[in-house]
C-alpha cells in the first residue's frame, strides 16, 4: 500500500497537518518517535489505533518528502 492511501490531509482534522487516515495522529508525531529512538513495537502500544503499516507509511512520506525536488516542481 502507498503511504498516500494512510497520509492524509484534511484541512477539517488539526488545521490540516498530514495525518495517519481514520486518526487525528500526525504523522509529524510518529516520525518524532521514531527519531527519538522509539521502535515500532513501543509506538503501536502507545498508540493502539496506528498498525504496523501505519507505522512505515509514516516512513514512506518522510522519504518522499526528502526526495522532493523543488526545482523540478
């Protein structure tokens, strides 16, 4: 599954911030757990709505995002 099927942005759910589909968890916050050193497994228990590809569409997105090429934008 694409992250873009789990990452949504609705201006309706916390002023728009990208967010993981059927929850009001950015993705910025999942992304900050994990670059705090946080592992998959502590982050599903902290957050039982998110699951396992919740977790790497997360990923997904950050990657993407820094892939993206502004000049060819």
């Amino acid at each position: 599954m694409h992250w873009r099927e789990q990452i949504l942005s609705d201006p309706e759910i916390l002023r728009g911030k990208p967010c993981v589909k059927n929850t009001r968890i950015p993705a910025a916050l999942v992304l900050g757990y994990l670059a705090a050193g946080r592992d998959s497994a502590a982050i599903l228990r902290e957050f039982p709505d998110l699951t396992p590809s919740d977790v790497s569409a997360c990923l997904d997105y950050a990657r993407d995002l820094a892939d993206f090429d502004a000049s060819a934008a």
